[in-house]
C-alpha cells in the first residue's frame, strides 16, 4: 500500500521505470510549480524491482497525454480529501503536436524552425512514438 500521507489534494504517479522519474518530472514542468512535489527514487517494488514514484500536491492540470508518450505504464492516483479516489492511466494519442521535440539533426524540423514537431503512435504496445516527418522514434534521453 503505497503511503500517501502528507496529500490531501493531488497526484501520485505510479509505476514509473526506475530512473525516469527525473525526465518526467523536467518534460510535465514540475520545477516551475510553486506546491509540493516529491520525486522518489528507487522504490522497492513486487512488480518491477525498482520503481520510482512522483507526487504531486494540490489542484494541477496534469498532461495525460505528455505522459502517455514518457511512459504509458505510469500509474496515476487522483487524490482527494486525503484519499485515492480514481486510478487512471495515461493517455496515449494517435497522434501529438508541440509536445516532445524530433532530435534527429537531419529531420526537417531541425531546418525549418517553424514546422510544429509531429509525432505519431506507431505501436501501442510498446508505446513507440515516431516523427512524422523522418521516422525517427522519440528516446526521452
Ligand atoms: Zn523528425
């Protein structure tokens, strides 16, 4: 049972791979939230080993969809008043726009500064994001 004290309002996010919790935290913004958040490393975890897990305190609007694409294993508890009252999981679009950046330095983008970075989902189960324009897949590091 996962210990949520000290959140009365909030996420907790779930299940994340052993060392990617940094990343997300940097892609969802969380450095520039004035409430609590909490980064933990290196949770044991029956399931995976290793786990790390995010919190977040108070009324904020979480991007599924940002996570769906970092990882759409994550687990999310929607706290309120002290308790879990939904488990979500992320969001994984077909497609998303602006959101994660081509890092291939011959993708069009890398050119044309303009062009809105596009992504599509070419394999849900393994979460596979790939660059519209090149192909190329998006690697968080
Ligand atoms: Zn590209």
């Amino acid at each position: 049972m996962l210990n949520i004290s000290g959140l009365n309002e909030g996420y907790v996010l779930d299940h994340i791979k052993a060392g990617d919790g940094m990343d997300i935290y940097t892609y969802l913004g969380l450095d520039k939230l004035d409430t609590e958040v909490a980064l933990i490393k290196n949770v044991k975890s029956n399931k995976m080993g290793k786990k790390d897990i995010i919190k977040i305190e108070g009324s904020y609007d979480l991007d599924f969809d940002m996570l769906g694409v970092m990882d759409p294993n994550i687990t999310i508890d929607v706290i309120k008043d002290g308790r879990i009252i939904e488990k979500r999981k992320p969001n994984m679009p077909e497609m998303v726009e602006g959101i994660i950046k081509c890092k291939n330095p011959r993708c069009i983008t890398t050119i044309e500064q303009e062009l809105v970075h596009r992504f599509r989902l070419t394999d849900r189960t393994k979460g596979t994001y790939r660059c519209v324009y090149c192909e190329q897949s998006f690697k968080k590091k």
